[in-house]
C-alpha cells in the first residue's frame, strides 16, 4: 500500500492560512489607518474653512463697530443739536412774557399820579422804586397789579413821604416787590 504523506500539505494550508489572516489584519490595519487619515484631513479643511470664515466675519465686526461708533457719534450730535432746539423754543416762546408784564406795569399806573424811578426784573420777581402823589395812589396802583393776570402778589417793601420844599410838594417814596406768575410748560 501506498502512503501519502499529507502532513506537509497540511502545513502549507495552514501557513498560506496565516498569510491570508496577516494580509487581511495589514490590509484592515491600513484600511484603518487610511480612513483616520482621511477623516483627519477633512477635519482639518474643515477647521481651515471655519477659521477662514472666523477671520471674514472679524473683519466684517470691525467694519460695523466703525459704523457703529459713527452712530453713536451721530446719535450725540442729535442729542445736543435737539437741546439747542428746545432752548431756542423756549426762548421763542417765552421771548414776549417780558414784554407782557411791562405792558401790564404800564396799563396799571394811575396817570400823572405815579412814576418809576427804578424797575428790575430778574424772570420771577419785579423790584419798581418809584414816586406817587399820596398813599391812596400807590394802594391804587398795588390793587390794578393784583388783579393782573401776569402778576402773582404784590408787597410793599417801603413807603416815605418826601417834602420838596422846592416845589412845595409832598410825595411818597415806595418800593414794591412783585412775584411773576411764571406759565407752567407743556410737556
């Protein structure tokens, strides 16, 4: 009988064996590796694209803080530009209230029987130093301004009588004090 020997086939099945298992752990091995580096590389396009997007919209920032200082630059000037303006309407507005008062002073003199010496105003108080022919006409005088709309109370500060032996005349000294009656704004 013959004998085959197959031991050394078998050897050789189980070393091609091993090979194919080693080629296959290499080959999944680089595979491996070839997938991370490719994942790796679009990683970093990826990283590369969003700072290249970072650096544009760093840029784009800047540009609109200068806009935006610019406004806030301008917004100020507005500001200022509106404050002007209401103080001019102030002023418009109440650029004749001086002159209604004096108009008011005037119409309230009793004729050739009172004069100012002296007249201030400082937009709430009015000081008149004057002249009148007796205390009647100066208590005349005070009743006219009380019932002015522009004047609020009237105080007599002083009152003397004064001889003017020059003209054989008596006349009475005064000093008033008016408080205005301011009108009230608007808002």
């Amino acid at each position: 009988m013959i004998r085959i020997n197959l031991l050394p086939a078998r050897i050789e099945k189980r070393k091609e064996n091993i090979k194919r298992q080693i080629s296959i752990y290499l080959l999944s091995i680089i595979f491996v590796l070839l997938c991370c580096f490719y994942l790796n590389q679009m990683q970093t396009q990826k990283i590369k694209r969003l700072e290249a997007i970072k650096e544009e919209k760093k840029k784009e920032l800047r540009k609109y803080q200068r806009i935006n200082r610019k406004i806030r630059e301008l917004q100020a000037k507005i500001r200022e530009y509106q404050k002007k303006i209401d103080v001019i309407k102030k002023i418009a507005k109440y650029r004749l209230e001086p002159i209604k008062i004096l108009d008011e002073l005037v119409m309230a003199i009793p004729r050739d029987r009172l004069w100012f010496d002296s007249l201030s105003y400082n937009g709430k108080k009015i000081f008149i130093n004057g002249g009148a022919k007796d205390n009647d006409t100066v208590a005349l005088f005070m009743k006219r301004l009380k019932s002015m709309p522009h004047i609020k109370d009237v105080i007599l500060r002083e009152t003397k009588l004064v001889k003017l032996d020059k003209y054989k005349l008596n006349i009475r000294e005064f000093s008033l004090e008016c408080d205005i009656n301011v009108p009230k704004e608007k808002k």
